[in-house]
C-alpha cells in the first residue's frame, strides 16, 4: 500500500448529500461555570466552527450553566425535584442530527457533569423515534476530550459505548483530543509563553478536528437523506409492544451445536 | 411516546438494500483451543447463524487455533518471527464488510488473546482502502463478550473505541453477551441442571443478539450500496502524502474567542 | 496445595491490634434522595454493621443529600458557589481512617455522584497529614458497586486506582458487589417474589462483604497502630517545598544502559 | 495546611524495617523481544535500580521472552500444552514480597501480554499461602506504563483492580509512567535530538519512581515484619473447606431495614 499513490481527491463533499440542513448540538461537560473561559469550549469550538463554515446549524450548551437534575427519570421535576432543565435541553437533544460531548479530564476520567448527561440520556432512553426504534437512531454520536496529561482514550472508550448503547451510530474517528505530557502542565489554548497557543499547532489534533467533523457530517448526510436506519430487526418499540421478532428464532435454535463445556 | 401506539413495520428487509452480498467475519478470542468448545463460540454462532440464514457469506476463526505472533509489525517474520498467522487473517479481515469480534471475559477484561488481535488490527493500520482512506472506512463492526458474572460493558467500552478508532463504523446496539449472576456460576450454555441450557431463555440477549445483526446488516448494505464513506475530509493517505486539507484551516483560525483561561 | 489442610484458624481477631479506636466513613453516592430507599444503602449498611459490630465508629452519609458543590477548588464558595457542603464532608474524610465509597451502576458506570465526590477528594488533595504526605497516607479505602445487571468491575477499577493514586492504602479484596444476570431485573433487597429478597442468598456477595470488612479493618488497624506510613520518600510536603529527595537520583542515573529504541 | 511549613523530615528510612531481606518482581510485559530495547525497561528499571540501591534483592522477567502459555489452569501443559514458562515464574511470583507489572500503551491499553500475565496469575489463584489465604495476602503490587501519548491511567485502573482482587495489597501511589503529548511522538528513554532523553527530565515521573518505591518498600516490610495480614476473617481456605466464618452472619441478618425501594 506505502508504495500506491493516493487517488485523486474530490475537491468538493459530494453534491448528493446535503449537510446544510443538518444540525449538530454540542454540550461541553467542563466542571467551569460560564463566564469563566474553558479549556474545552475552545476545541470544541474549533469543530463546531468547521461545521458552521459548511452550512451546518450548531448549537452549543455548557451543561453546568443549566440546573439539570440528578436521576434516572426523563423529568426529574415528577420525582420531587425543584426543577429539571433537562426536559428542554433533550428537546435540543433530539432536534439535532449530531450529538457531540465534550469533557475535560480529572484523575484521568470524565466529568461527573459528563457522566450526569449520559445518565440523563439513558433516563430518556424510554423515547422512540417515529419509526419505534430508540431515540437515537438515525442519529449520530463524536466526543472531545482536553486535559493536561492523560485519560482520552479512557473517557473515549466509555463514550463510544454509552453512545452506541443508546442508539447513536458512532462513525470512524468521531473524537479529538489533546493532552499534554503527564503530569501536571499547560492545557489546550492555555498561553505557551513564546506567543502562541498550546496546542494550535498539534498536527494530529488538527487531523482528528478534521476527522470527526467530516466523519460526522457525511455520516449524519447519509443517514438523513436515507430517512434513517431500517425499521426491520430494530423496531424496539414492536419488539416490546407488539411481540414483533422479524422471523428471529428463539436462541436454542440459533446457537450451534457443540460438546458441552467442561 | 408511551402512549403512542408503535407503527407499522415492514415484514421484510428493505429491498434496496442488498444483504446477500455481503461478508462477515467472525474472530472468537476464548482463551481456548479447538477442538475444546467455548461457551463464546456458542453466542457468537447465534449471531453468524442469523445472518446466514439472511444469505450473508460468514468465516468464523478461533484466533487460538492460529500462530497470530506478537508485535506491532503487519508481518512479525519480519521482526524475526518464525511464523505469524496475522497475514492471512488480515486478509479475510479486508475481505470482510463486517467484523465482529467475540471473547470471554475473566477479571473483568477481554481476553489477552482479543487483546492481540486489536493490536494485530492496530499493526495493520497502515493500510488504506483503495479512496485512501484507513482500510476499515465503509466496513462496520460489532463484538459478542461472554462470561460467567461481570464485565460485558467494560469489554464493550473497550471494543467501541477501539473498532471506531481504528475506522470501523460502529451502528446502534453493535453487540450481545450473557452473564450470570455475581459470583462463580455457570456459563452461556451450559447444561442447566433442569434439562435447558444456562442463557437461552434470557430475553435480553436474545433482543440484542437481533438488533445487533440487523444493525449490522443495514449498516453495512447502506454503506457497501453508496460505495463507502466520502473521500472528501477522510482520505488520511490524501492528507498524509499530498497535504490535501479540504480548505480546514489551522487550529488557531478554528478556535473562538474567549478569554484566558486561569 | 488443595491437599494441604488449611491451617487452624484464630477465633477472634488479634489482640495486638485495636478496632475499637477506628472510624470509618461510608459515602452512598446513589442518585437517589432521602427519605427513598436505595439499594446500595442496603450492601453498604451490611459491611457497615459488621463494622459496628466489632466496635467501630461508623458514619454513613447520603451523598445527593447533601449540596456538594461542583468543581476543583476545595471550598467552591470561594468560586462563586452560593454554598457548598464538601468542606464539612471532607472534615468527615480526614477524621476516618477508613472511607468506602458505595455506587449504583448505570450504564455500567459509576453514578455521577460517585464521580463528584471522587472529583472532591481530588480537589482537597493539596491537603497534607500532619508528616507532609498526601492526606490520605496512613488511611484505607474500599468501595461497594450494586446494580441489576453489570459493571461491578469496571466501577471497581476506576475506585481502585483513585483511591489510591488520592494516597489510600488499598487492602486486598476491599470491594463487595452484587448484580444479577444480564438485562433489565431486581436489584439487590428487591423482594424476590418467593418471600426473600434479591442477592441475600448469594454466598459470593457474603464472602465478599466479610472479606473487605477485616481487610479494611486490620490494615486500618495496622498502619494506625505504627503511626502510619514512613515519611521517608513519601513526603511530598517536602519533596515540593524543601526540596527534599531523600538520595533518589535524577532518572537519568537511574535508567539501566540499553542500546537506543529503534 | 499551605500555610503550615513542612515537618522536619528523617534523613534515613526507619531502622526498625527491615527493607534488605525484601525481593521484587518486575515483569516487563512489552510485546518486544530481547535483545531488542524497550522503552517500558528503562523506566522499570529506573525503580529497580532504585530499589536495588537500598539493599532489596529484584529480578526482572520480560515476558514474552519466555513461552508462557495461555488458557487458565496453572499448568496449561496439563491442558494440553507443549510447554508453559508460568509454572516456573510463578515460583518467582510466590518468593516475590513485591511484584511490579511494566507495559507499554497500544490504542490507549496495556498489552497483550500484560493481560496474559493477570490471567495466568488470576489462574493460578487458587494457590493459598500458608494461613489459608489467596497467595498474595501480604505481599505488595506495583505497576509502570510507558507509551507515546495516552492510557497511563487507563492501564492503572485496571491494574490497580486486579492486583486487590487478587491479594496483593496496593499501597498509595504505586505506580510511574510515561507519556507524551497527543499523536504520534518519541517514548520514553528515545533520542531528544537535543542530546538528551526523552523524559528523563520530567519531574512528575521522578516523583512518581521515588514515591512508587518508597511506598512499595514501606508496605512490603510492614506486613512482611509483621507475618502478614491477620488470618481472622481473611483465611479463604478456611472459609470454603471449614465453613469458618468468624461470626460473620447471614447478610439478611445485616442490612439495615428500610422500606421496599420502587
């Protein structure tokens, strides 16, 4: 393969997928309330801007300026809390075609507001889409992750799972990062003391930038423009309701046969 | 939602979308050699026999049975190796639309042996698909984790990362597994002591074992049919060998305005 | 070794060591407020009570009901907070010289409550004991994880390495758990339907309560009897504002000689 | 505490530990064979050689150097096998008062070969020392992670779980490692092309070999003077062939009552 030469690239996304009428909710998990700057905001930003400059409606919220309740209830006002902004911002949540989280690191983790927001999607996770399945499907899911020195692939791996668990389809390279080397140091955007910007100039950064928004936006097109993914064998809503099983037997007729296990 | 009888669903497949073409490839990381049985290959066969019976063309491997060598290297006989299955594997891998790959789960984890093939998959990553892109773009993937007590959903985090990280494009509810309760216990099929196999009645894996099929399936002939996922900001040996950047301007262009972080 | 007859056992714990004079604090990080009922307060309150029962303090604290601020400061009032309840927990985790956290799972994962707290712990600990370690250094840590269905091990691991990259000492097998079979299904003290409630039977989650409660306590008991854990090479007090290295060498003294990496 | 000025700190480790009749395993778990160079050995030998020069006798293994078997009986030539190195090292395990895993990072997780390792130990776990208890109760565990941008974290967590769950006893901060910022980059100990080595300037890392070690030691001869962990409540042995249960009562006997949770 090193020895092919790359095809030749189109200079334009293809003209049979619209991505102007898409549009993509950002909800930046930092621990920082606004209008304190975040280090996250700003690469998520960075992706958000890319989709704005090709037509893309992008909304962005910063989870913790929103008093969103604790709890597995799709309304947590029902279970005796004061309020709950999580009914409207999962209003927000479904409008969008893209869904992108965005956290910073703490002991190499995401954050617990990060963690609340995937608990507030799984207390939602009860809702259908107009065709039976869970809510997210036809949808599509990325992550950012910024720290000053490790745990992106940790909370990427977790994210990609409670994404597709959901219902969320999760194109190739749906993230970017940054960190820095371990221990304690710089992070992303923070001044570097020689007039730039740490991290502006990471290449693999920019890459992964590149990577997800297009990934994202050509995934989000496809799935839009088809109407979505095919009811048949993911209607969870005939599975439950109506014993609807596509002509899938039970499991003993399914699995092979084989010697028991010792 | 609740309320809102589920609609109507097709009793077939969609007809534009053409299953009988393609490939899965099935990769059983048990720590155990044939002709011995495991307890993954029986779940996993539920879901390679789904498909088959979908006119899907299914290779099954059991990653033990072969001499895979060790190493980041795409051929490790030339690390000094004296023989390295991988090769030959990774050809099937290429071949195949879908990967799917199974294990067990002890402590919590997958497998070393699932852990090998991730790294093998990983060595090979220098490969581009013949749009430059990395060689999984347009293929999907799924994985089937097995054990006795815990641990399907931290395989899972692990594996979701990894498939889409690698280029794989991961669809809703990619997977299935079956664990018993905490504690020492019987595994998925055994005998049960009341004349059943442990497992086959439970309706979650049974659900999951179909919405991970179907998932798989559309995906796949939604992306095989369009001819994979545009070139246009993906074709990394573009970006690499030809410093093609789709017009995505540097980081510090892409970032918004904000003040200082503390 | 199962040949061997197992040695005879002592019938009450060593009477050099002191239990009485310890304190323990357990922090139930359910998503769930008072005065509803929480399945983790059931396992926690066990190992909690065998505790009492050999005459330790015991306290037990619900975390959601208390107003813990959110962030990386130790006091957040300091940060435009109106209040914050962490100060006056964390004088509860310095006084104990035992601390289990306890966590439901959802979505496999820790509750985002346990994350805050962990976050919490994380922002106290500029906080040094009175021999210039970390503030945990002397003191041990365990952790209770209860779900319907999975996760117990991928909580753990999180809870293990912060615990103690925090400074706890953590003893072997601190941990007890139970959750069911995979999918949806009782949780544990759930009435069983048969006139007993979920998991009490399950001889695994017994053997584990007992072990993590006199691994916890003798090794609480121990490092408290000797006065903790040395200062030598371990007081970062010193290393940062001394300068203190106790004859450690800079690394590159201390690397071995190998030829370079390729 | 800032404000506190450090206590004044000994100039000697305490003379009533013995740290001179301590051995150490290291278990360097790089997919690389000898006598090709690995970034993971210097930094683990960085603590060994720490070690070292305070009396403790250390032998370093590097895994894949040796044929060690994969499967979980203790002896997989008994399964089969042609040979099986594990016996012969975990003889080494069992005389090792401290044992210190070292792996490098691929996709952000300890190796291959880490993980064969945990799972040999784990199947050698039903070795009970002689008070009846897991085989490693009273020894220590440490671990190293190496790689070029992300996982150190990742891996402990891991780590930090198994080696608990096994027995060993994890003391405060017993680990080190290193990484570099985000993509692609040089690993530890490589060429700076400044004519120094990558890392070996990083004061997070040398602080975190002092403390690694330090902590290592201290526990190791703290339980080793003492015999141990008390046999009361912890002899497993005695638990499962005996039915000793120290007055340890049924769990219905000790959660608390509270109402039915919903």
């Amino acid at each position: 393969m090193p020895d092919t030469p790359p095809p030749p690239t189109p200079d334009a996304p293809p003209t049979e997928l619209d991505y102007s009428n898409l549009r993509a909710l950002f909800i930046n998990c930092t621990l920082t309330r606004s209008p304190k700057p975040s280090h996250t905001a700003l690469l998520q930003g960075a992706v958000a801007n890319l989709m704005r400059s090709h037509g893309v409606h992008v909304d962005e919220i910063r989870a913790i300026d929103h008093r969103i309740a604790t709890g597995m209830s799709p309304d947590m006002t029902e279970e005796g809390w004061g309020e709950d902004a999580w009914p409207a911002i999962f209003e927000q949540v479904q409008a969008a075609d893209i869904l992108v989280l965005g956290t910073p690191l703490w002991l190499g983790e995401k954050t617990s507001v990060c963690t609340r927001v995937v608990e507030r999607l799984y207390s939602s996770s009860g809702a259908y889409n107009d065709r039976g399945q869970f809510f997210p499907y036809g949808k599509v899911a990325g992550w950012i992750v910024t720290g000053n020195e490790d745990g992106v692939k940790h909370a990427s791996m977790n994210l990609a799972f409670s994404m597709s668990h959901l219902g969320y389809t999760v194109p190739p390279n749906p993230d970017s990062g940054w960190i820095g080397e371990i221990g304690p140091g710089k992070s992303f955007g923070d001044d570097d003391g020689e007039g730039g910007k740490v991290g502006y100039d990471n290449g693999f950064t920019l890459r992964n930038v590149n990577l997800m928004t297009w990934n994202l936006l050509h995934m989000a097109a496809i799935l839009k423009q088809r109407g979505g993914i095919p009811t048949f064998g993911t209607g969870m809503q005939q599975w439950n309701e109506l014993d609807e099983r596509w002509g899938t037997p039970p499991l003993a007729d399914l699995v092979p046969e084989q010697p028991q296990v010792d």
